[in-house]
C-alpha cells in the first residue's frame, strides 16, 4: 500500500525540480539580459556625451544626469534588476509565480532602459524642432 503514495511522492518531487530548474534558467537568462542591456548603456554613455560635446548642445538636465552618473548608475541599475531576480527566489516558494515575477521585472528593466534611450535622444529632438 505504500508504494502509491511513493510513487505520488515521487512525481511531485520531479515536477518541483524541474519547476525549480526552469526558475533559475529564466533568472539566469535575465540576468545576463540585464547585463547586456545595461552595459551597452554604460559603454555608449561616453559615445553620446563626446557626440554632444562635438556638437556645442545644451543638454537637457536628464540627459545631463544620465550621461554623468553612467559610471555608477548602469551598474547599480544592473544590481538592482539582477538582485531582485535572484533575490526572490529565497522568498517565492511556488517557482512558476517565480517565473511570472522574473519576467515582470525583465520587462521593468527594458522599460527603464528605453527611458535612458530617450533620455539620450532628447537634445536632437530639440535640435530637429529648431531645424523645423
């Protein structure tokens, strides 16, 4: 009689196990997500600034703050996206809500990134409204 619940036993085990896998995968992935995305701003922060230097534009104060706080903003940026992936999973037991919840920041990450890409595009937006 026994053995059914051994075997029920079993296969919940394995269905937890392959759930905890794909947990991590998906954090790994973002991870490395995030690394990509925020290290590309961190190396082309300088590319911008030496473009609007060249350029004479007054910077708007967020491209401003942006451009001068990339030797430090980006890698935070990167620990604090990356520290809450891997952060949760001490704290979330059910690891497919795990799943939900890293992809949720991911999104939040790229939507914080594409507010620094329009952070860098907003001197030449000015520019073009002058040209026009």
């Amino acid at each position: 009689m026994s053995a059914p619940t051994t075997s029920a036993n079993d296969s919940k085990s394995r269905v937890a196990r392959r759930d905890a896998i794909m947990a991590w995968t998906c954090d790994v992935l973002a991870c490395l997500y995030f690394a990509w995305l925020f290290g590309l701003h961190w190396r082309n922060a300088g590319l911008f600034a030496a473009m609007f230097d060249g350029m004479g534009v007054a910077l708007p104060l967020l491209t401003r703050f942006v451009i001068g706080q990339s030797v430090w903003l980006f890698p935070a940026l990167f620990l604090l996206f990356s520290g809450i992936v891997v952060g949760k999973e001490f704290v979330v037991h059910d690891k497919r809500f795990s799943v939900m919840l890293t992809f949720l920041v991911t999104i939040a990450g790229q939507f914080v990134a594409q507010a620094i890409v329009e952070a860098y595009y907003l001197p030449l937006r000015h520019m073009v409204e002058k040209l026009s």
